[in-house]
C-alpha cells in the first residue's frame, strides 16, 4: 500500500494547490500555480492512477466554483484533461468497448453534442455557454469511463471507494464547523454562497445523502465486526449532520426512502436507525433542522408561498418549450424564463431538463443507462463472491435510488457535486462487474 498512500498524498497536495491557485486574484500567481500543479499531477499520472483519482476525489468535495474569463471552474475540470492524456499515452482506452455501460456512456455522449451543436446552429443557446456546460458533461462521462479503466483489482476498488467516503466526511465536517461554528448566526444560503460557491442547498443535500449510503453500505455489508458497525456510525453521523443542515427536503426524503432499501438488501437493523434518526433529529442535530421545521410550518400556515406552488409555474413554462420541439431538443445550457422574475433561471426537475436539452431521443437513453446501471448493480450484487463488491452494488443501487427520488427536485445527475460523485462510482462500480463477469 506504500505507491497508493504517498501518490494519494501526492494528488490531494495537487488538488489543494489547485484550489488555493484559483482562488487567487493575480493572474501570474494563477497561470504559474495551474501550470506547475499540472505538470506534477502528469509526473504523477505517469508512474500509477491513485494520484490523479485522490485529486480528483478530493478536488469534487472541496472545491469551490471559481469563474475566471466569464467561464465557472473548478479544480477538477484541470484535473481530468490532464489524466485523460497520460491514459491515452499509456493505451488504458483499448478494449473499452463492448463492457457494461460504456456503450450506453457513448451514446448518451453524441446525443449531448448532436443537440447541443444543433441549439448553437439556431441560436437558441449561447455558444460559450452551451460549450462550458459541453464541457462539464463530457468531464462526467469521460471521468466514468476513465476510472473504470485504470483500476483492476478489488484492492483498487476499495481504495478508490474508501477515498470518496472519507473525503465526503471531511467535507460534512467542514460544512458543520461553517455553519455552527464559524459563522453560526449567519442564514444558510449566505454560508453555501461565501464558502461554497455555485453550489445549491439540494445539491450539498444530494452529495452527503449519496455518499453516506455508500459509506454505510460498505460497513455494514462486511461479515459482522464490531468495529465495522462502529465505523459506519462514525461515517454517518457527520454525514447525517451535514445533510440535515442543509435543510433539503428532497435529500431527506430521497435518504430515507435509500435507506429503506438498503436495509433491506444489507441489514433491517437500518430501518430502526431510520426511524430513531427521524424522531431524534430535532434534539441532536444542527440548527439547521429548526430551519427546515419552521419553513415546512410557515409554507403549511401560508405565512410563505408554498415551494412546490413555484415549482409547478415553472415546470408547466418549462413544458411549454419542450413541446415545441419534443425529439431533439434545445441543447445544453437552455434555461426558459421563470414566471415570478422573467428572467432565465435553473430547471430544479432532472428529468424535464434532460428532455428540454436533449429531447426524447435523450431522455430515453438517459432512462435506458438508469435502468441498466441498477441492473448492472444487481447483477454485481447477486453473483458476487466478494463482500466488498457486494457492498458496493447494494450502496450503489440505494444511492440510485436516492438520487432518482431527488431527482424530482434537483438536478442531481448533472449538477457539479452529486454528478461526479455519480459517474465516479458508476466507473467503479463497472470495475465490479468486470472482475465478476470477465468476460464481456
């Protein structure tokens, strides 16, 4: 374990250096710092891939949204081309078609481009715009396919499983020390637009729900230990914590109903842990549980307009457009106008938004890659001899669930945060199904 530890090391050195460079408001210390952290994460790349993919994991739970020349960055969109390369050189794209999903991947990839290069052409999008967004889709997928031909081993799957939890726990807790410690007077959303920016409440929710059901499942699904069940509790109550704090309901609803699942693929024990955390919640959880209260009382007492009122105005405007043109779409980056501003705003419904950009013909390879993603997990789950594979597919197939149900109200398979969290264990979990079924 010495290479994967100091390379891993190595990456979050990377990762950090790239955060704390973007950051920056001089141009020569940002040019510099990027080009020098590329050039050490490449040497990295070079002699093994745990470098590049802590860096990456990392880089997804820390940080921020930095907009430099008009365009929204991150750490990661550095870290992925640059890993890309080095891939290609070192040949780990041969043989990648034909394996579970990856045919499903590509296709989802050329419809994205087809519809978006079509909504530039008409000018119905923006082209620096539509080509950022481009950009970020392709960052998703190709982050799927990259990961799941660099590990080969269980060993790699628990490693890279083991470094996406433990950093989605270091970042519940930087959120818990942000909003009760640090600046614990100040309203939720300030805190999420001051230390985590171009993030939303739902979005943080989704990540902290998705991560703490693979987390949990890869605890619990081991031959019973002590401080196995031990470590799950110690995952997840920073985890819970986080998500609680958020005060996102759909993150709620979709953890409870994942958890449900998991407990009864996993261990029905979780169901009693789901209904203590429920009844328990308001007495050992952050203030921002009373927030979540008192806005679910006030939108009940019509002291507020109701949030689902809101959604369903903006839902039907958002249908209106996909019916003018129902097959092939807008393109990325389309955002019809909200009726209460008139201005253009997000479409919070992953759904309505992959059939506004992409049209049927999207939504129904976007569907198809959901319904064969939960069967590949059921098939990793029931044919597996491995207790960590196992484990994997059962958190993976929650966490799907989960993400479904949220889903209805954000959008969690192509926002920044829950989207690579997403396609990253996606990537992993093909790794499962390979070192199952070998042959394709």
């Amino acid at each position: 374990m010495k290479r994967p530890l100091v390379h891993g090391a190595l990456g979050t050195v990377v990762a950090a250096s790239l955060c704390l460079f973007l950051s920056s408001e001089h141009r020569v210390v940002l040019i510099v710092g990027v080009a020098l952290s590329l050039i050490l994460l490449a040497w990295i790349a070079c002699h093994g891939w745990e470098g590049p993919l802590a860096a990456v994991v990392v880089a997804i739970a820390f940080t921020p949204e930095v907009v430099v020349a008009s365009l929204p960055l991150r750490a990661e969109d550095f870290i992925v081309p640059c890993w890309l390369v080095v891939a290609w050189r070192q040949g780990r794209w041969r043989g990648l078609w034909g394996r579970a999903l990856t045919g499903i991947i590509m296709a989802w990839m050329t419809i994205v481009g087809i519809a978006t290069m079509r909504g530039m052409a008409q000018g119905w999008i923006q082209p620096g715009v539509a080509l950022c967004h481009g950009g970020k889709t392709l960052e998703y997928l190709l982050l799927s396919l990259l990961v799941c031909r660099c590990l080969t081993t269980v060993q790699d799957v628990r490693w890279a499983v083991w470094c996406s939890v433990a950093a989605a726990v270091a970042s519940a807790l930087l959120f818990g020390v942000m909003t009760d410690l640090v600046v614990p007077d100040t309203e939720l959303r300030h805190i999420i637009e001051e230390y985590f920016p171009g993030e939303g409440s739902n979005i943080l929710g989704g990540y902290f729900m998705y991560q703490s059901l693979i987390g949990i499942s890869i605890c619990l699904a081991q031959p019973a230990q002590r401080r196995m069940v031990l470590l799950a509790g110690a995952l997840f109550l920073p985890l819970a914590s986080a998500l609680f704090s958020t005060a996102s309901r759909s993150s709620l609803v979709g953890s409870l109903v994942g958890f449900t699942a998991l407990g009864a693929w996993v261990n029905r024990w979780l169901w009693l842990v789901v209904i203590l955390l429920v009844l328990l919640a308001p007495w050992y959880l952050p203030p921002g549980t009373w927030y979540f209260v008192r806005l679910a009382a006030m939108e009940l007492t019509g002291q507020v307009r109701w949030n689902w009122a809101t959604r369903l105005e903006e839902w039907r405007v958002d249908w209106d457009y996909i019916r003018q043109r129902p097959l092939l779409g807008y393109g990325l980056s389309i955002r019809p106008p909200s009726p209460m501003t008139g201005q253009a705003g997000p479409v919070d419904n992953e759904y309505l938004k992959v059939w506004l950009e992409t049209g049927l013909f999207g939504l129904v390879v976007f569907a198809w890659f959901l319904v064969r993603a939960g069967r590949v997990a059921r098939r990793v789950y029931q044919t597996s001899a491995d207790p960590w594979c196992k484990a994997l597919a059962a958190g993976y197939g929650a966490g799907l669930i989960a993400l479904l149900i949220h889903g209805l109200l954000a959008t969690s398979f192509t926002a920044v945060r829950t989207a690579e969290a997403f396609w990253f264990m996606t990537g992993i979990l093909i790794v499962a199904d390979r070192l199952v079924s070998p042959t394709p």
